[in-house]
C-alpha cells in the first residue's frame, strides 16, 4: 500500500474514534488538540491504532506525536500495512 | 425518619426493565443458558444468566464504550431507568446528591483481557485501570447524571449490593445526603471467573446438557449456583421530601443489618445470617413475625440453602411457616454483587402487586429445606413487609427490610 493509501485510512480511522468532528474537515495536518483529543484520548487513540494497523509504537517515540500525520509517518515507515486489520 | 425507594432500574438475564423483568419473574421464565459471551468448552461450568442483545451503544458513544468496563455499563443502564423513573433528582443540590453501589468483581471482563494481552506481550488497552477499579461504575454514573456528593463502592462478594443499598439508608439518615442511587452490578460470566469458582467447587456442573434445570434453590439434586450477570438500581431519599417534590414512592427501606461470621472465609453460618436478619428487623422497629416474604440468598448451593432455612427457622419459629419465601436464582443464576439489588427489586414488587414470583425447578424439595418456597408458580398474597437477605464470601451476611409506603 502507497502512502496515499495509508494517509486515507489513518483518515478514515481518525474519523472513526473523533465523534464530535466533522470527518470531511478531518486532514494529514490536523492536530490532535483541535481535534478535541485530550492526553488520554490520544493514548487511547494510538494503542487503537497498534490494533488496526497492526504496528507497535514506541513510547519516547510518540511523546512527540501532535498531529494525524505523525501516526501516518510512522505507520509508513514501520510496518508493512499489508497486515493491516481493515 | 422515614427513608423511601423512589425509583427503580434492571438489566437482568430476563428482563431489560423493571416491567419486563416483573412479568418474566411471575410467569416463571427461565434465563440460564449455554454461556454465549466466550468459549466455554473447556469449563465443567458450561452455563449462565447471561443478559441477551445488550447494546451499550444504546446509551453510551464509542469513546464512553472503549473507558467502561461491560459491569460499568449495565450499571448506567439500570441507573438511567431508576433516574428517569424516579422523574429525575433536580430537586436536590448536585452536592446532597450521592452513589452508594455494589460490585463483588467490578471490571473483571477487562482485568481478564488485558492480563491475557500482557501475558502474550501485547499493550494492554490504556483505560485498563480505570475500566478494572471495582468503583468505576459509580463514577460514571456521578459522571453522566451529575452527582456530587459522596460516591461509595461496597465490595463484599455476593453481598455486595444487599451492604451497598444498606450504606445508601444509613448516608440518608445521617443527612449526609438528600438522594442516594444505590444498588449493585456484576458482569462476570468470564473464563479464569467461572475457572475460580469451579475450583471452590462452587458451580453447578452436572446440568451442562440440561441448563434450564441447573439453578435449582431448595431442589434435591442441585449441585452448585449458576452464574449471572446483571444491575439494579434503585433511588432512594427521605418521604418528607419525595412527598414534597411530588414523587411516586414504591416502598419503604425500612430496616438494614449486617454481621460478619468472623469463622469461615467461603462456608455458610446460620449465627451470622440470623444476626444480620435480627438486627434488620430491629432497625425497621418491628418484630419477626411483622415479616411476611423473604427474598432469599438462595443460591442452589447444595449446605448454602439448607443453612438459609435453618436460619430462618431459629429466628422466626413457628412464624416461618407463615413466611412464603422465594428465590430469585432459580431463574437467573447468581449475580454476585448484584443480586441482592435485583432480590430487593423483586421483594418491592412483591409489596406493590401482592404476587410472589415462584421458586422455579422446586418439583421435590430437600428434605432438609423444608418451608413454603412458593414452588414452581407465583403465589397470591397480600404483603406488607418483605425481607431481602444476601450473604457473601468473607463471613458477610446481610438483610434489608422493605415495607409498604403506608406501613
């Protein structure tokens, strides 16, 4: 899968856990706090992610994560996302 | 000072409200089945009263879903009916507001997952904690309806709920606070729980093939309880000021008592449950033979029931003869924490409707149980005072005393 393709469904995913956004507003640069995602929400958020994408993010690596495309560039560079769960 | 039960809420293996349930209780209906939630093939306890087609989606979002466990969500199911049914509890400051809850396990479904998922060195979901801590359910329900005041969680095994209904009675008495949810919860038909109680030799396992007839209080041949899962809730507050603020009042919470074995960790003791039963009845301001249905522990326990009877026997004599007593076990196994908040529903619905709900699979009672259990079909009667007792692992007997609003 091409970045593009991961970059849809990191979106896709995004949309899915952030009930109170608008998905269609939902883009790469958006950041978790404008996203209304609180400290906690966003540990939820990425161990859903460990799940969906099959990938395992390392923790002094994600303390820097701030926005969708940090999830996207990880996911790109780490796993093979031909293992991804949907 | 007159405390009253304002409002009531269930979720229960036969019923989804307290209408539902009521009608299911009086007809009889069975809930233990096969255990659908997970693949109990390898138990020797295969069945349980499961809750069927319970979608938390109906009350919670998907946030909400991922931070409670399933006991914490059929907690806030039973404790939106009690608060709708109880016409909300505006009347009172957020502050005077408070949650008194029971639960034996708490969040044992996700203690169970997530030990499994870091057993096999996989991250284990970051609200595992707060989803796990036996207090998470009332939490959320002070969360979503806005209670302030105190928040207490009881955990005392299988009585969790009967001491948890008990604290709410004493907090109003005290003025400690103007309205109480209270009531118990319990979601625990998990792998390494029914593991733990089958090496008690605690569980019924010789019905595996024949379910609906496994949860048998009283019965000869029952060998063990059945597991449940379930909430009640019930709301509570002083009559002066239900009456004042225009509520319905189905009954009063006349009496609560309590005592320890101090004997035995898991064996039953006919000392501690009649003292617990004694001491209800005396905090009501009646004498036992006031007493006419007892809701009974009841588990289908093999000494567990015939130790209820004898105890019932040495602290109302003669008088328990007159006592009609049921189990509501027969039909939806034992919901541990729960149970005595689900007992407590049945007893005020026995007050306000004169039925009691039957004993089911009591074809041939034991010998040694050897009282009026109302066998097999409800029963007629006109009642005024009812008795609700549970008893839980660590010696604790407990038994609350129900009367009719006017009594």
């Amino acid at each position: 899968m091409n970045t593009e393709n991961i970059e849809a469904k990191v979106i896709e995913f995004i949309a899915s856990k952030v009930e109170e956004v608008d998905a269609s507003t939902i883009t790469a640069e958006s950041e978790f706090e404008a996203l209304g995602l609180d400290s906690m929400d966003r540990v939820q958020l990425l161990f859903d992610a460990e799940e969906t994408f099959g990938v395992t993010f390392k923790d002094d690596e994600v303390k820097s994560f701030h926005c969708v495309k940090d999830i996207i560039d990880y996911i790109s560079n780490h796993q093979p996302v031909s293992s991804a769960k949907n | 000072m007159r405390i009253v039960v304002t409002g009531m809420g269930i979720v229960s293996p036969i019923g989804s409200s307290v209408d539902e349930f009521w009608n299911a209780a009086i007809n009889g209906i069975n809930g233990i089945g096969p255990i659908k939630s997970f693949d109990a093939s390898n138990n020797r306890s295969r069945i349980a009263g499961e809750v069927k087609d319970f979608d938390p989606k109906s009350l919670l979002s998907n946030k909400q879903i991922e931070q409670t466990d399933r006991f914490t969500q059929l907690a806030v199911y039973a404790a939106n009916q009690a608060i709708i049914d109880a016409g909300g509890l505006d009347h009172y400051e957020p502050r005077r507001r408070a949650v008194s809850l029971g639960s034996g396990m708490g969040g044992f479904a996700t203690f169970e997952s997530s030990a499994e998922r870091r057993l096999k060195n996989r991250s284990i979901p970051p609200f595992t904690v707060p989803r796990t801590m036996a207090n998470s359910a009332a939490a959320w329900i002070a969360t979503i309806h806005e209670l302030k005041g105190a928040n207490l969680t009881c955990s005392t095994a299988c009585s969790s709920g009967g001491n948890a209904i008990g604290m709410g009675l004493d907090m109003l008495r005290a003025g400690k606070a103007d309205a109480v949810v209270t009531g118990g919860a319990e979601a625990c038909v998990l792998p390494l729980t029914i593991s733990g109680f089958e090496a008690l030799y605690a569980l019924s396992t010789g019905f595996n093939d024949n379910a609906q007839h496994a949860s048998r209080p009283f019965a000869k041949g029952r060998d063990g309880f059945v597991m449940g899962e379930g909430a009640a809730i019930l709301v509570l507050e002083k009559e002066d000021t239900a009456i004042r603020r225009g509520a319905s009042i189905y009954a009063q919470l006349a009496g609560y008592g309590c005592a320890c074995d101090a004997a035995h960790l898991v064996a039953p003791d006919i000392d501690g449950q009649v003292a617990a039963m004694t001491a209800a009845i005396q905090d009501a301001g009646i004498t036992p033979d006031s007493i006419d249905y007892i809701n009974a522990h009841a588990t289908s326990t093999p000494l567990g029931d015939v130790i209820e009877t004898k105890a019932i026997r040495q602290l109302f004599g003669k008088h328990a003869e007159n006592i009609i007593i049921s189990a509501t076990k027969s039909m939806i196994g034992h919901t541990i924490g729960a149970s005595a908040a689900i007992g407590s529903i049945a007893a005020i619905q026995s007050l306000r409707t004169g039925m009691v709900h039957p004993t089911i699979n009591l074809e041939e009672a034991d010998p040694e149980c050897d009282l009026n259990y109302a066998p097999n079909t409800a029963f007629a009667k006109t009642l005024n005072t009812a008795l609700c007792n549970a008893f839980g692992f660590g010696g604790n007997n407990v038994s609350l005393v129900f009367s009719k609003p006017n009594v």
